[in-house]
C-alpha cells in the first residue's frame, strides 16, 4: 500500500511539472505574441507620424507660397517700374537734386 501511495505521488509531481512546464510555453508564446503586436504598432504609429509630418510641412509650406507670392509680384512690378524710367527722368531727376544741394549750400 506503501509503495502504491509513493507511485502516486511520483505521478501527479510528474503531472505538476507538465502543467508548469505547458504553463510557462503558454506565457512565453503570450510574450512572443504581445512583443511583435508591439513592436508593429510601434513601427504603424512612426509611419503615420511621419505621414502627419510631412502632410504638415507640405501645408505650411503652401500657405507661405501663397502668402510670398503677392508680394513677391509687388517686387517684380516695382523693379520693372524702376527699369521702365527714361533716361530723361534719371537725368531730370538728378539735377534737381544737385540744384537743391547747389542752392541750399549757396544761400548759406
């Protein structure tokens, strides 16, 4: 009877290290598992991040264009209007303001 109980027991220590052993391969899969879950969330959330980056710059870039360019077509109207003045309007101009130094420094 002895020896019946000893094998018993033998056998349910030998179906404990089982259930531990199918216990612990059960948590290394579920730790395997969450791990690549992870770790393609991770790499999803960096692609869509980058995404939302560039979709940003590109927005703000567009508004800047948009804002830049009446002002930049001001600038090319003035620097025409400048290049368009007669040479007879430069030389006028230049000597009227000789005749103003001329006569503000003669009545002196």
């Amino acid at each position: 009877m002895a020896l019946e109980v000893v094998k018993q027991v033998a056998e349910i220590e030998r179906q404990a290290d089982e259930i531990i052993k199918a216990a612990q391969q059960k948590a290394n899969d579920i730790l395997k598992s969450a791990k690549e879950k992870y770790d393609l969330m991770l790499k999803d959330a960096n692609l869509k991040g980058n995404e939302f980056y560039r979709e940003t710059i590109n927005r703000f870039e567009d508004e800047g264009k948009g804002e830049a360019r009446p002002i930049y077509d001001e600038a090319n109207r003035t620097i025409e209007n400048i290049k368009n003045i007669s040479n007879e309007k430069i030389e006028k101009a230049i000597n009227m303001v000789i005749e103003r130094i001329v006569n503000s420094h003669g009545d002196s």
